[in-house]
C-alpha cells in the first residue's frame, strides 16, 4: 500500500475542521410561516406545507443541502418490501430539467448521496458555498420532488445494482440474524421487514406501483428541507420559495398508520444455518419510541451494557473469552423500536454458553442496579458525542433527518436536555421494566413458562411536549475562514523543534473553541522492517489499551471528561495520532496523547483479547466474498516477497503470526522503532500557539528515534490482470 510521507495541512483543514456561526435572526417572507427556531435553526413552512429549516455557518465554507422525506420501508404495503430504497436510487436517474444528476453532482464537486431507513428517506448534498451552486441545489431537489422520471428502464438498469446490495447483505451471516430476529420481534408491523425487502419483490414490483408509490409520498407536504452552512438566511428562504413554492399542495391525505404491535407474551427463538467460520447471539427487546421520555434513559442504559471495556457484557463475555466482541444499542424510531445485544464466538467456544451468560448478565439487572459510576460514565460520553456532534453545522444538517422522522426536528435537543437529568433510578427503573426475558427475542447463528409482559407505550402527544421548549442558547461564534491555499498558506505558523519534530499550525477562532491535531511518527526502513509488517500493526493497535500511568479505561474516563476524542493506531511504517478537544484542554490532551505513545504498557489481558478478536476478525473474513475478493485484489496489486514490510498475508498466514506473537514482541518493537525524530504535527483550531509548542516540545521533542527512517515506498510497476476462481 502506498502512504503519504508529509502531512497535508490542507487536507487536514478541510477534513477535521468543525465550523462556527453566528445566528441569524429568523427572517419574514410574505406566505411563509415562521414556525419556530431553537439553538440557532430556524423552522419554516411554505403554503404548500414544505417544512424549511436554515442553520447559518458563516465560518463554514461549505452548504449542505438535505431534504427528508418522511417514507421509508415502514410505509410499504404487501408486495411493496424495498420500494422505498429502490425509488432512492431511481432519484438518481434523472428528471425533466436534471437528466443527469450523477454527472451534475460530480460537476458541482458532490456525490450521489442518499439513504433510506424504516420511517424516512433522504437526499443531501455538500458543495462550495456560490450562489450558483446552492441555485443549482434547490433547482435539482425540487425538480427531482415531483418531475422524477420513474421510468422502467431506469428500473431495469439499476436492478442490477440493488441485486448486489441485497446479496452483499445476505454474505453476512450476523447482519442476516439480526434480520431474522426483528422479524421474529415484530408480527405486525413493518419494523419487522428489512429496508432493503424481499428479493421476489425487489425484482417482480411493476412499474407503476413504484409510480404511485412516489406520486403518494414525495410531495412538500410530506418533507423537509434544511440548508446548513455559509448561506445568508433571508436570500436562501426566497431562493426556497422560488423553487419550490410553485409545486402545489396534494389533494391526497396521507393515512396514519394504525398497526401497534401487540405486547410479546413470551421469549422467542431463532436459529440461522449458513456458512460462515464465527458463531453469533443476538438478543432484542422491545422498547418505546424514540420521542418517548423514556428512551434517554434506555439508551444509557443499553451503553452501559455494551460499552467496551466498561460494559458489563465486555467483561462477562470478552474478558472472560467466552466472545470475540459485544456490542449493543438501541432503535431511535419514531414508533416503538428495540434495544439489541450480540456478540460473536470463535468456532473453538460454546456458543450456548455466550448466549446463557449474555441473556443472564442482561437479567441481572434486577439484582445487581447500575451504579452511579456506570451512570455517569455513560452520560459523559453521550453528552460528549452530542456536544461534538453540535459543534458541526454539516453534521448536525445530516442528524436532524433522524430527529425530524421521529416527527420533530427539535428532539435531537430534547434527548440531549434528557440525557442530562437522566438519574441511576431512571435507568434501572426502564431496565427493568423493558429488558424483562417474555420482552425479548434471541437469535442463534450456528452452531418460558411464565408471562412477564412489558407494556409498550405508544406515540407520545408531540405538539404538548414542544409546547414550551426553548433550548440553549447558540453556542460560541467561531470566524468566516477562507480555504484558498493562499490563506491557508499565509496563516500557517511553520516551526521545526529540536530534535526534528515538524509543526504546522493555524490558530482561528471556532465554532465551540473546537480545536483539531494530527501528529504523524514515521520510522524504520526497508531492510529493519523485515519481517515486522504484523508486529508492527499490533503494536500501533495496543496504544490505546493502556499506558504505564493510565489504564484502557481511565484513557477513556479522562477523554471523557477533557471533552476530547483521541485516536492513535498505525502500522509498521509509522504510527498516526488525532486530536478533537476545545481550546483550554488541548495541552492535556496532548500530554495524555505523548504518554500513549512513549510509554504504552502492552497489558497481557488487552492484548489477548485483542489477539481473539483480530483472529475472529480475520476468520470471519474467510468465507466474506468482499474480503476475499479484496485481499486477491492487494496481493496481486502488491508482489512483494514474504517477509517485505509491504508483503500481503493470506488470511492463514495472517492467523498463524497473531497466534506466534507475544506481548515481549511488541515491547521489543516498541522500543526498537517508536521516536519522534521524523514527525510532522499539524494543529488546526482555536488554541494558544505558545502554549501548544511549550507543551509539545516538553512531551516529544527530545524523543529520538533508535533506528534511521527512509520512506517504504511502493513505486509505479505494471500488474497484469488475472482471473482468478
């Protein structure tokens, strides 16, 4: 594989960089309604019942323009499973003024973009911000609303491709158990059937079914439309109605779904027989929906569960090696949804003991409460992902389609305002009441008597709960940055620290004093990697799993509460670190990245279960086409000789160099390769230049590197294609 040698300060720019704005006041246009506006976004309606929400960035130099429609595969009648997600790709295929829109997409710098879910589905697109290119948006969104072509032969082209994603799901044994189990889960309603639908439906609907199926539901009475980022709030509203206020309001009323799942009146089971070389369990529990007040509290509850390491089925099932992994979370939906847990089992363990210790460490609950230690924990990471999340105009854009299908935009607030009052008796109280053994559904991939029923409420009365909402006020204003080379060459600050240590930095004012870092180790060469390409990996793999100061989870715990996300990993050839905090913890976060990297402990427990879950990992990929398909593609396109740094393992020689490895090997590496002499660091973001230098140059500068670097290169040859069977 090639890798890049210098760090692009650019790319990191406009990569990692969370924008800033200041808001806007909600402005008036003659026969647009202003409905509301919270933390910044503001709520429109036009006469033909579009909904309009405007989320001003100015320090973004980006738009974001996303439009919801609230269908998805809940919507579908019988014969109808995957109508929803095949309408999604024939959007693409063109409409009366817009004939081609990958091609225009790719000529206004986006992509095709769109997802389809259980209750909605959505188009969005990113460009440079230009009156020219947010024109060019609207135009192509409400002409594809009602002038989409539909026609047969689109259908028939692309059936092709929705067949591969069909059968791409159906090569994965756990996604395809997960499908069974809700289907077991629901007997009535459609949140039983996968988006994706049933293979007769997908390739027998007629043509005109899918017609009527857009004519009924893709209408502005039935979307909504946001517009996020470095756009002028009163201009874009009129640019809005110019487009598509003329589209006129249905006369047809869309009919309310009646269909409520009746209470499960005992466990059920499913049992999946398919190739594949790693076992799994899944376990399901029916829970309210999303808006429900109760649903803060599930959530927490269902990380508390499957969070690793913490997670009390981490340390029930990995820790003990009963599980490769775990993981778990629940169904944000807008009618009630379920919590899932699953874990995946190597062939050499008991399958039936992974499913008795899951089921049992759920059941638990009622005799062993969650702390307050578990409780806050969850919060702080929670509340850090959302905070995170909100500092991000574009992404906060894309979320709101989730919050808005759940029937109102502003809940992505009301949760987080949940999450934060959210007490220990809230999460044992809904625990309890939810996560009962007749509520669940359990799902086995191979190789009760008594009722105790949990009443499912239904749709809480949405206008009531909004009624008085406010929110917070917006968040700190950030600066309007130019992304021109130009600029971003004039404000980099370039400075080398003794020792060799390269430094890139940009001081600017951001949206939520958000600050961002990347710092790049290279080391080694061709001749002293020989043979280190899989020591190398694990190496960079274990960093993060403790340090000689810090364990896996207080790493965890301090990120949590310096309000900062850290990733370190790497490979043979160098190790990467990135960093996203606000202003006043940047230091300490850096300090804690240095500790990381200068004096990593190699825990025996974490690098044994490490160890499982790569050999799991790699198992499972064995008898995955994709993977197979991809590792030939690697090794053909990489025809180094065994032992090369930039050699490719097969799958089993893979396996059989995890299994020789020990922690002393790593320690060995370790000491032998990791130093900060060939180094590059670039900082992006509101932080004091003094400060970051002074803390960087006390952590690494005088960290040398034990071995002389030059770059592993992988130089332009000719490869011949193959067939291979």
């Amino acid at each position: 594989m090639k890798r890049a040698r210098s760090l692009s300060v650019t790319l990191l720019l406009l990569l990692s960089l969370l924008p800033a704005h200041a808001a806007q006041a909600p402005v008036a246009l003659p026969g647009v309604e202003r409905i509301t506006s919270v933390e910044g976004i503001n709520e429109y309606r036009l006469p033909n019942g579009l909904r309009v929400l405007l989320f001003p960035d100015p320090s973004k130099p980006t738009v974001t323009v996303n439009i919801t429609y609230l269908v998805g595969s809940k919507h579908e009648n019988y014969g109808e499973t995957g109508m929803a997600h095949l309408l999604e790709h024939l959007l693409f295929k063109g409409s009366t003024k817009h004939t081609n829109v990958p091609k225009e997409l790719q000529d206004h710098g986006s992509r095709p973009n769109g997802t389809t879910w259980f209750d909605r589905t959505n188009y969005f697109e990113t460009f440079q911000a230009s009156d020219a290119n947010l024109e060019w948006a609207l135009d192509l969104e409400a002409d594809r609303m009602v002038n989409s072509f539909v026609a047969k032969k689109d259908l028939d082209s692309e059936m092709t491709v929705v067949r591969n994603e069909y059968e791409s799901g159906e090569n994965s044994p756990m996604n395809v158990l997960q499908e069974r189990v809700m289907s077991a889960a629901y007997l009535w309603h459609n949140y039983g059937k996968s988006t994706i639908g049933a293979r007769s439906d997908i390739e027998n609907v007629p043509i005109d079914r899918l017609q009527a199926f857009y004519r009924n539901y893709y209408q502005p009475d039935n979307a909504i439309l946001l517009v996020a980022g470095k756009i002028d709030e009163g201009k874009t509203l009129g640019l809005i109605n110019r487009y598509f206020g003329g589209i006129p309001r249905p006369q047809r009323v869309l009919q309310a779904n009646y269909t409520t799942e009746p209470v499960q009146d005992g466990e059920r089971s499913v049992t999946l027989r398919r190739v594949g070389d790693v076992q799994g369990v899944v376990a399901a529990y029916h829970i309210p929906a999303g808006s429900h007040p109760d649903f803060a509290a599930l959530d927490m509850a269902a990380e508390i569960l499957a969070d690793s390491p913490s997670g009390r089925l981490y340390k029930a099932l990995v820790e003990t090696k009963k599980a490769a992994t775990v993981s778990g979370g629940t169904y944000q939906l807008r009618e009630p949804g379920l919590a899932i847990f699953d874990a995946s089992v190597r062939k050499e363990s008991s399958l039936q003991d992974a499913r008795d210790t899951l089921l049992a460490t759920v059941d638990a609950i009622a005799s062993t409460p969650f702390t307050a230690e578990e409780v806050e924990r969850a919060r702080a990471r929670m509340l850090k992902n959302i905070e995170l999340l909100l500092n991000s105009s574009d992404r906060v854009g894309l979320q709101i389609s989730e919050w808005a299908a759940l029937g109102d935009w502003r809940l992505l607030f009301m949760n987080r305002d949940r999450l934060r009052k959210v007490t220990v008796e809230d999460v044992q109280r809904v625990a309890r009441n939810y996560f009962k053994p007749d509520n669940r559904t359990v799902g086995l991939f191979i190789p009760t008597d008594k009722p105790d029923r949990a009443e499912i409420p239904g749709a809480v009365d949405l206008a009531t709960m909004m009624k008085d909402y406010k929110g917070d006020p917006a968040v700190s204003l950030g600066e309007a940055f130019d992304p021109s080379p130009e600029n971003i060459d004039n404000r980099t600050q370039r400075v080398t620290l003794p020792g060799g240590m390269k430094l890139a930095l940009i001081p600017k004012e951001t949206r939520g004093d958000v600050v961002s870092a990347s710092l790049r180790l290279e080391f080694g060469d061709e001749n002293s990697l020989n043979e280190k390409a899989i020591v190398g990996r694990l190496t960079g793999q274990m960093l993060m799993r403790g340090s000689t100061q810090h364990t896996r989870q207080q790493i965890q715990d301090e990120l949590d509460k310096l309000k900062a996300r850290l990733n370190i990993g790497g490979g043979a050839t160098g190790v990467t670190a990135t960093v996203e905090t606000v202003h006043e913890n940047l230091p300490k976060v850096l300090a804690l990245a240095a500790e990381i990297l200068r004096q990593p402990a190699f825990p025996a427990t974490e690098f044994e279960s490490l160890r499982q879950q790569t050999i799991a990992s790699i198992e499972q990929q064995k008898s995955e086409p994709d993977a197979i398909a991809m590792q030939a593609f690697q090794r053909q396109m990489n025809p180094y000789p065994k032992g090369d740094v930039r050699y490719v393992a097969t799958f089993d020689e893979q396996i059989a160099e995890l299994r020789a490895l020990t922690t002393d090997d790593l320690k060995k590496f370790h000491t032998e390769f990791y130093g900060a002499s060939n180094s590059e660091l670039a900082i992006v973001g509101d932080f004091d230049t003094e400060e970051a230098q002074k803390a960087v140059g006390t952590q690494l500068a005088g960290w040398k590197s034990p071995k002389p670097y030059t770059q592993v290169k992988n130089p332009y040859r000719r490869i011949d294609a193959v067939n291979q069977s």
